[in-house]
C-alpha cells in the first residue's frame, strides 16, 4: 500500500502509533491540546501521520517506523 493514498488516519491507527488509546486522543482534543481534523463525511475523527510525527517530535519521541506505518495502515 502506497502511503500517499492513505492520506488520513482514524483515530484508533493514531493512537497505536502514539501508544495511547483512542480514549486520550479524544480527550486531547476536547482539551485543545491535539487537535484532530474532521472527515467531511461522517465527521469522524482523523489525523495526518505529519500530526503524529509532529507529536512525538515534541514529545522527545522517535519517529514510527515505517514498517510500522504500513502494518497500521493495513490492519
């Protein structure tokens, strides 16, 4: 799977990236402090893996593997 045709991650892919649970995104963004973007459609919950990379870059965090990226990406 091409990474650029997966533009959006839901909220449950995001969260194992980051190693939280869906339940803290969640209240991250109700809080202001991680803000998701909303799919125009169903107005779900979705992050961009820049987001996630920005995240865990001011977290002290390494980047997730790319590997990694597309295991989620498929599940």
């Amino acid at each position: 799977m091409d990474l650029i045709q997966k533009k959006y991650l839901t909220i449950h892919q995001a969260a194992k990236l980051i190693g939280v649970t869906a339940l803290t995104l969640r209240n991250w963004d109700n809080l202001r402090k991680f803000q998701a973007a909303r799919h125009p459609i169903n107005n779900y919950r979705v992050y961009t893996l820049e987001q996630i990379e920005s995240l865990l870059k001011k977290l002290g965090l390494p980047k997730p593997a790319k590997k990694l990226v597309i295991k989620i990406l498929e599940d």
